[in-house]
C-alpha cells in the first residue's frame, strides 16, 4: 500500500502528459487456484489481485495502466520461508524436477506489459512453467 501510494501520484501526472504511465503489481497463481496449506499466503494474493483490480478501475480513466502478474512457482527463496515441511519438500522437488520460472521470466514479462500500445492494458496475465500443472 505504501508503495503504491508513493507512486500513483507521479503515474497520473506522467499519463496527464501522455507519457507512460504503468502500475504493475506481482501478485501469486495462489490468487487464482486453490493451493493445500497455503492459506494465508493465498488470502494475501488474493488482496493484491482485487486491490491491482480496484485500482484499476480508478485509476484507468486518467490513462493509467494497473496490471498485475500472478506467476506460478519462480525459482526463489520461497521455498525456504515455508513452515510447513510438506510445502518446502513439494516447492523444493518442483524446482529440481521441472524448468520453472525464473526472475528473470517474471521480468521479461513486466517489461510486455510495459511495451504495448498506451490505449492496450494487459490487466492480469497469469505464467506458469510449461510443465507445472497448477
């Protein structure tokens, strides 16, 4: 919230030039599906994709684009901030079993976003690893 408070400000006034204007978000595949034992995690997804959607609404009149991202697993230190064994061993095997995404994935995506025509909003785009399933 913070964050975006900082930022939204100086966004409307670059779209008032008719400059860019992008209000990109990360949010979760655990925003969208339903995860075992990620609850809290998810519920906190949740809320950035609905926040990202009401900010959309607001904010989009003025020329500002909101998006978010909600990629599946992206190979980081996620795994190693879980509490629960089962979760940290199944994100763990994922990430040796399968080519997951990447930051830098993650990045190229944003940077999409960014790239297409201003009157273009690519609201939610949701990435996954070709062979992760959920």
């Amino acid at each position: 919230m913070n964050v975006i408070g900082a930022f939204v400000p100086q966004l409307i006034d670059s779209a008032a030039q008719g400059k860019p204007a992008d209000l990109i978000t990360t949010s979760s595949i655990a925003a969208t599906r339903v995860l075992e034992k990620l609850s809290v995690y998810s519920a906190t997804e949740v809320y950035i994709s609905q926040l990202t959607g009401l900010l959309r609404v607001e904010l989009g009149r003025k020329m500002l684009r909101v998006s978010t991202i909600e990629p599946a697993l992206v190979d980081t230190e996620l795994p190693g901030h879980v509490s629960d064994p089962d979760v940290t061993r199944l994100m763990a095997d994922l990430i040796n079993d399968i080519d997951v995404l990447s930051a830098a994935d993650v990045a190229e995506t944003v940077a999409f976003i960014a790239s297409v025509p201003r009157h273009v909003n690519l609201t939610e785009i949701t990435i996954l690893p070709t062979q992760q399933a959920v």
